[in-house]
C-alpha cells in the first residue's frame, strides 16, 4: 500500500522546516515514508522520530526499527497534525528531546 502524499502534508512539512529552532537550540527535521525511513535512521543523528497518521498501516515495522535503534517516538495524532496545532507538537518535543 502506497502512502498518499495529500496538500495537507505538504503544507506541515513547509511550516515545520520553518522552524529550525526550537527553544534557542538548533533543529533539523528529516521526512521519510516507510521504503526510505531506515536509511535515514542509519545515516542521521535522530534523537525523536514524529510517526505520522499517513503510515499507520506500516506502524507495526516503523516502531520496531525505531526500538531496535534505541530511538523515541512519538505518535502524531491526525487532529495534531493539521497547521493550527504545530505548537503543541513543539512543545512536546521539547519536553522530550533533552537539548
């Protein structure tokens, strides 16, 4: 099953790579489906992998990848993911990721 890519991912995509900096600490955000997330994994510094709605049928694989890896997660709940809600998504990352 293909994820469908809608106008709504691409427009959190556009607004969270607006945010390079998040509590005066540098961030980088990396978007994968679930053919390309493990090479990302295996070449990136990844602190916290954000588990989108649009790959819900591949969740069983993406979060045992990311418990082999030792990487947190965090599952983004469809009503979060709309635009009006990217701060809260912030504030959560915040009180995981340890800066």
């Amino acid at each position: 099953f293909p994820v469908t890519i809608t106008g709504q991912t691409f427009a959190f995509k556009r607004t969270l790579l607006s945010h390079t900096w998040l509590d005066d600490k540098m961030v980088n955000f990396f978007f994968e489906d679930q053919n390309h997330y493990s090479e990302v994994l295996s070449n990136q510094s990844i602190d916290l992998v954000l588990i989108s709605p649009e790959v819900l049928l591949y969740e069983k694989q993406i979060v045992g990848s990311l418990k082999n890896n030792k990487i947190q997660y965090i599952h983004i709940k469809p009503i979060d993911y709309g635009l009006r809600r990217v701060e809260k998504i912030f504030d959560t990352i915040a009180k995981i990721i340890s800066f």
